[in-house]
C-alpha cells in the first residue's frame, strides 16, 4: 500500500472508530463516511492487461474444459480469451509454465468481523469457546475495530486465494459498522457479498436496523459491481444454544419480508434442529435464501431444498469439529437429491483459511463415511469450491469459470512446490497436497492483488498492526482476564 493510501485509508478508520464513542454525532458520522466512501479505491493496483502463458488450465468450464498448456488473456479486468495459444501483443506477459491457473475460490459463509478475537477463543476450553467469547466481545466493537477485523480476514482471504467471500456480518452495531464493513470489503480489491445483520446481544423480540438496511441499499457505496447486499437472519426454530440469537416465525416473517421488499437475498444458520420443514410450510423457502450448516437435514427436506432452489454453504472445518451428536457432514446426500451446495470459511478465530484443506476435509468424510456409493472427485470438489461458489451467491454470470466475457478473477498455484511436483492429475493434487502458501498470483476483477506470494498494495505489516492493537484494547476494555 502506498504511502498517502495508508493514510487515507487509516483516517477514515480513525473517524470511524471515533464515532462509536460519539453516538449523538451518527448522522454527522455517515456523512463523513459517504465522502470517505466517495474517494477512489487508490490503494488499488489498476486493472492491467496482462496474458498468463503456458500454465495448466483449469476453467471449470464445462465447454472449455482443461488445457494442459494454455494461456489467458485479461485486459479491463475481463477475460477476453482462454486458448492453446492467444495472441496478446502489447499484453504483460506473466509465466504460467509450473503453475496451475484456475479461477479464484469463491466462500460463502464467513463472519469476518471475529478475525481479531484469535487472541482469546479457543477451540480446547469451552471457557473460552467462540460462543461466548463473541457475545461478551461483539458489544465493544468499534467502527474501527470492524473494519480492521475485516480487512485481516480479507488480508488472509487473498492469501489464501480466495477472491469472493460472503461477509455474513452478525454484529452490526451501528450504521457506522456497517460502513465499516462494506469499506473494508471494498477496499480489499475482491469480490462479495456484504450480509447485513443484528448486533451480538440484541434481545430476540426486537427486530434487525430495517431502516439503515434500506439507507445502505440507497447508498450502496459499490461502483463497479465488485459487492453485492443481503442480510443474515438469526436462527429459528428449537435452537438450543441461547448465543445464537433465537427467534419467531413472526420476527422472521417480518425481517425477511423486509429484505424481500428490497430484493435482498436472505441467509440462515440452520444449527440444531432443522427449521426447514417449518420454513416452507410458511412459504419462506426459495432460491434467494442460503442456509448454513447442513447436518441434520432429512431426505424429505432435501426434496424440498431442491425443488425451491434453496442452497446449503458448508463449512467443513468447523463442522468437522462438532459432536456426533450435532450431525455430520452431509456432502453425499445432498448431491444425490441435487441441492445447491457451496463451501465456506465460517471464521478464523481457531480455524484456518484454507480452500484446499477444506475440499480435502469434505473428501475425507465422504469417504469415511459413505464412499463410492455416491461418486465424488476431485474435479467435482474443485467445482465446489469454485463455480457452484458463484451460482449460491448469484454471480456465476460473472464469475467462478475462466470463461472469456466474465470477470477475471484468477489464481495462480505453483505445481513445482515440494509438496506438489511432480504434479500428475491438477484436481488430485490440488485437493490431496495443496496448501495456501503455493499460491503465487491472485487476480480480482483484473487487479493483481498478489505476486509471488506477495501483497502488491496491502501493507501487510500495517493490517498486522492495527488487528494487534485494536484486539488488545477490546480485551481491556471487556475486562477480559
Ligand atoms: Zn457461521
């Protein structure tokens, strides 16, 4: 990141940040964050055009297949040809020769906003569980320590090649949080969906901020199609962890109602038990909504999911790690009954970023538990974590294939790696052997956003920095032990 861009970019979190402690200032404080959010993304690479040369294509198109040697052209952050050989004169010419070049991995399910508690959850004491240490920690969440939460877990989201996330956003305290995440999301260069929720602790009879849901979506700070808006929805039905915010087939009704007014797609966690029965007898189900964590679903109810087009994102880190009690992880029945499925991150306070481990992890328990009965390869998982990423969050028109005509949003993983080559089958070895730190190059709407393993523009040291600072002062000022 450039001198004067880190600059900006930190006085618009400090007058972030300052404004949580001001609440009578709010509308003064939106002001400034409409002006903030006005100035030009200048931190960001411009979009080159460039050629990526005889590495192994993988376009997760289905007309296009793989190339073994190929090249990409990308010019005004399209691509504009995928080929044996493309002509580009004029074109930067990046090598490709021992690299996999694949579209970017699309999550979809992460709470970014939890990033800077990595210092105190912890996955061994249920003391310090991700539970309850975000309901005690979300409250003292300024502004400014939103947008450095995020703009970490997107930091470790380019890293990791990842290039869409979806911000599933369940503690937006304030219109200014809420600015401060969609800043931060824009000012990552990549690609997403910001999903608008209720702050931690909101009792469960009082509804989400509709009225700043609508000003956002008035205002929608997004100039170039890079972000979308939706809003998550506490969960519903028999839940038994009280953390999670539990409410009404009435409070749902209404804020769905709300988000469905303003042609807002809705997502839900569906941990403990199942509400999808108790979701389509009221008539809610359909292709706009996105539920979490399929673990307990029955046959019955996965008819329905794939009659209304509902999609289920799995985050199979994390849900590896819950009891058997919980449910387990459903990847083969829910591709035999052909619902929508993707794949997610869910948070990083204990869990990594990790595309490849997280494909591998869903190989692993399919076949742990239900083998060749229902026919799963690496091809299709790749797909998973790709394409079908694009189709859940309703921008596989622009994305998640390499395409020419969508958007080029690209990586470029290193196959000369030791714990890579010699590389035979891409897919195999991308689900078997990868891990993030063979991703050389990642590419978002055409902006080189990391070479070499490297950030182009992020100051890495300054996100460092500021997440340090602001999880040590949250963790004073919750008194934590
Ligand atoms: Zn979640």
């Amino acid at each position: 990141m450039r001198e004067l861009d880190r600059r900006r970019i930190l006085s618009h979190a400090t007058a972030l940040g300052a404004a949580s402690l001001l609440p009578a200032r709010a509308a003064a404080q939106r002001a400034t964050d409409g002006q903030a959010a006005d100035r030009p993304a200048a931190a960001l690479p411009a979009r080159q055009e460039f050629v990526v040369r005889g590495a192994h294509v993988l376009t997760m198109d289905a007309a296009l297949g793989e190339l073994t040697a190929g090249d990409v052209h990308v010019r005004d952050g399209a691509i504009v040809a995928v080929g044996a050989t493309v002509a580009a004169p004029g074109a930067e010419a990046i090598d490709g020769r021992g690299m996999i070049c694949m579209p970017g991995f699309i999550e979809t399910h992460w709470h970014l906003w939890t990033s800077l508690l990595r210092p105190i959850v912890r996955a061994d004491d249920a003391r310090y569980g991700y539970f309850p240490v975000t309901a005690r920690l979300g409250p003292q969440y300024t502004p400014q320590d939103t947008y450095r939460s995020v703009r970490l877990g997107l930091a470790q989201a380019l890293s990791a090649g990842i290039t869409s996330v979806h911000n599933w956003a369940h503690n937006v305290r304030s219109p200014a949080h809420a600015d401060a995440e969609v800043a931060a999301m824009r000012d990552s260069g990549m690609r997403g969906r910001f999903s608008y929720g209720t702050p931690q602790g909101l009792p469960n009879d009082q509804p989400m901020d509709i009225a700043d849901l609508a000003r956002l979506k008035r205002e929608w700070p997004d100039r170039d199609g890079m972000l979308t808006l939706g809003i998550c929805s506490r969960n519903v039905g028999n839940d038994p962890n009280p953390l999670r915010g539990n409410v009404t087939m009435d409070m749902v009704k209404k804020e769905w109602g709300a988000a469905r007014d303003l042609g807002l797609p809705i997502t839900l966690h569906t941990s403990g038990p199942s509400p999808v029965k108790l979701l389509d007898d009221a008539g809610l189900l359909g292709p706009e909504v996105q539920l979490v964590h399929p673990l307990l679903t029955t046959a019955d109810e996965r008819a329905i999911l794939a009659a209304r087009g509902t999609s289920y994102s799995m985050a199979p880190l994390g849900e590896s790690r819950r009891p058997a009690t919980a449910g387990v992880i459903q990847l083969g029945e829910l591709m035999e009954a052909g619902v929508k499925i993707s794949m997610s991150i869910d948070h990083t306070t204990t869990l990594n970023c990790d595309c490849f481990a997280c494909m591998r992890t869903l190989y692993n328990l399919h076949q742990h538990r239900i083998g060749e009965r229902v026919k799963l390869t690496s091809r299709r998982l790749v797909e998973l974590a790709t394409i079908d990423g694009a189709r859940d969050l309703g921008v596989a028109d622009k994305v998640g294939s390499l395409t020419p005509g969508k958007r080029a949003d690209l990586i470029l993983v290193r196959s000369t790696d030791v714990n890579m080559a010699p590389v035979g089958d891409p897919y195999e070895a991308l689900v078997g052997l990868a891990e993030p730190d063979n991703i050389d190059t990642v590419v978002a709407d055409g902006r080189i956003l990391r070479r070499a393993g490297k950030f182009d523009a992020l100051d890495h040291a300054q996100v460092m920095r500021d997440a340090m600072e602001s999880a040590a002062a949250l963790r004073a000022r919750a008194n934590w032990p």
